[in-house]
C-alpha cells in the first residue's frame, strides 16, 4: 500500500493567496484527519471526517479554514485567504474506524510545509 | 477537550540504558491510548494503541503499560540505541471508537553514543 499521500510537499505562497493541500488515504480507511503541527501548539487536530462526513471541525481556526472529503479517496483543506500566521506543517492521517486492534490507530502522510511570506 | 500531558519534554539518555517516559490522561469517560513515534523530518508512525486497564505491549526493545484507572502510561525502551532518538506522542480519545484524538506535547528522546 502506498500509505496516505498528501501533495504538495512545500508551499510557498504569499499572503492573501488562496492554498489548497490535498490528501489521498489509505485504501479501505474510513476516517481522515487533518492535523496542524507547531512549535506553539505542537500537533492539534483542525477536523476530522467518518465516512466522509465532517464530525468534528472545532479545531479549524477561523472561517479561512475549510476543508471537504468529496469522496472516500479525497480530501482538502483550503484556506483562503492565506496569512504568515498559518505557516505550519499540515498533516493528513487517516484510519479504520473501528475498534482495536485493528481499527483507531493512526496512519499519516509525509506532511505539506506551508510558508505564507 | 482532554487534557493528556507527557513529561518529561525531553531527555538525554546513555546508549545502552534503559529509560521511560509518562503519559497522563483523564480517566473518566477513556476509551483509548496510542502511542506513536515521531522521527525529525518524517511523520508519526503508530508504535501501540491500548484499550484494556492493565494492559502491556511491546514491540522489539520498546514496550508500554497502562492504567486506565490512575489515567496514565509509561513507555519504556530497553537498552537504548541511536535510532531511538525520536519524539514519542501518546494520544488519548475519550468515549467511543472514531472520536477525536488528543496528543500530548511529547517526549524528545535523545540517545547519544
């Protein structure tokens, strides 16, 4: 299995830009997670989705956050418009929603480093 | 929100000595704990998740218990080498199967020769 991929590796982007970072999970998982990582704040969870259906978004920051998972391989999460404060590295994880052993465990991409000049 | 907290931040450890590290979380409502390990420039690789009070698991030189009751949980590495330096997440969900996940702010295990 290739794993959950996530595209674009480094964004550059200037502020006020519209960015779009893009997920791919692991076939046959049912639950995807976006995650932000800082030096502030390390790992917090922006949104999460079972089934394809948001279930929990308390964690995105502000209305330039948004994300969708149109279908079961997909998923974004946009922010328009960008600011420097929102460079971080966002992951994508994704798992099988059910219980242990099997099911819960966390599976993430390599990770998009977003820079907002 | 949970509140899961490890300590300590960060440590130093000798090559060939053993060490462990704490995770705290609540232990009303629990359902889960993982933890994952987190290598600089990758991303977090799950190392166990644990459900059941008591519960120990280990794979190769690394090992975790836990104790829903108290809510906490020690990782454990026998005999360190290099390539365990990492930061190690532990991560709590309360309530049900597909719930958030909360980490903690990690340990950074630094194995020097």
């Amino acid at each position: 299995d290739a794993g959950v991929i996530q595209s674009p590796r480094h964004e550059v982007t200037e502020m006020g830009q519209e960015v779009t970072l893009r997920c791919k999970p692991i076939s046959g998982h049912n639950s995807l997670f976006w995650y932000r990582q800082t030096m502030m704040r390390g790992l917090e969870l922006l949104i999460y989705f079972n089934n394809n259906v948001p279930i929990d978004d308390s964690g995105m920051p502000e209305d330039r956050f948004s994300a969708k998972m149109p279908n079961a391989s997909f998923s974004t999460l946009k922010i328009q418009p960008s600011e420097p404060r929102d460079s971080a590295v966002y992951f994508c994880a994704s798992s099988l929603f059910a219980p242990p052993p099997d099911g819960e465990k966390l599976f993430f991409g390599s990770g998009t480093q977003l820079s907002v000049l | 929100i949970l509140n899961v907290e490890q300590s300590p931040q960060s440590l130093h450890v000798q090559e060939g000595d053993s060490t462990n590290f704490t995770c705290s979380f609540p232990s009303s409502n629990f359902y889960a704990l993982h933890w994952y390990r987190w290598e600089t420039a990758k991303s977090p690789e799950a190392l166990f998740v644990m459900t059941l009070n008591g519960d120990e698991k280990k794979k190769g030189r690394i090992s975790a218990t836990l104790n829903t009751k108290e809510g906490y949980s020690y990782l454990y590495i026998k005999g360190s080498q290099p390539e365990d330096s990492a930061t190690y997440l532990c991560a709590s969900n309360g309530g049900a199967a597909g719930n958030k996940l909360t980490f903690g702010g990690g340990t950074r295990v630094l194995v020097k020769p």
